[in-house]
C-alpha cells in the first residue's frame, strides 16, 4: 500500500502521542487538530476521515467509538511498525 501525506501524518501523530504515554484512542477531531496545528495548509476533514477509513480497512488503524458516539484511531501492530519507520524518518 502507497500512504499518501495525509496518512503518513496520521501515523506518524499516533505514533509520537503513543511515545508520550497516551495509550487510549484519539478522537478524530482532536487528532486532526494536531494535523493541522503543525501543517502550514488546512487539511480538510472530508479528507481526514476518508484518509483514516483507508487506513482501518487496511489494518493500520483500529476504530473505536467513544462514550459521546464520536470516532476515535488507535495503531495496530502493523501500524505501529509503519509508523515508527515515518516518525524516525522525520526525527
């Protein structure tokens, strides 16, 4: 599977939250924040969410619902292997 920026952003933020010590799942909301707080364009949501859907349906990132119904991405064990070869690429 080719990642797009989009996707790599998404891993490589799970990633580096996961390396803090955040080990329960992300709102989508909150994670695309972060995307964009350190991106110098806006990333759209449509595109965000569409980038996590691919993400999950190729078993990078787990989806879960939080209390609220809201979406939330954890990494699989694939994921977190993709993702620590972007985080320490761009470290």
């Amino acid at each position: 599977m080719r990642l797009s920026k989009i996707q790599k952003d998404i891993l490589f933020v799970l990633f580096a939250l996961e390396q803090k010590g955040k080990q329960e799942p992300v709102t989508g909301m909150n994670l695309l924040s972060i995307i964009n707080k350190g991106s110098s364009s806006e990333l759209y949501d449509t595109n965000f969410r569409t980038s996590c859907h691919t993400l999950n349906s190729n078993k990078l990132v787990n989806k879960y619902r939080t209390s609220s119904l809201k979406l939330a991405w954890t990494l699989t064990e694939a994921g977190r292997a993709i993702a620590c070869i972007i985080f320490n690429e761009r470290s």
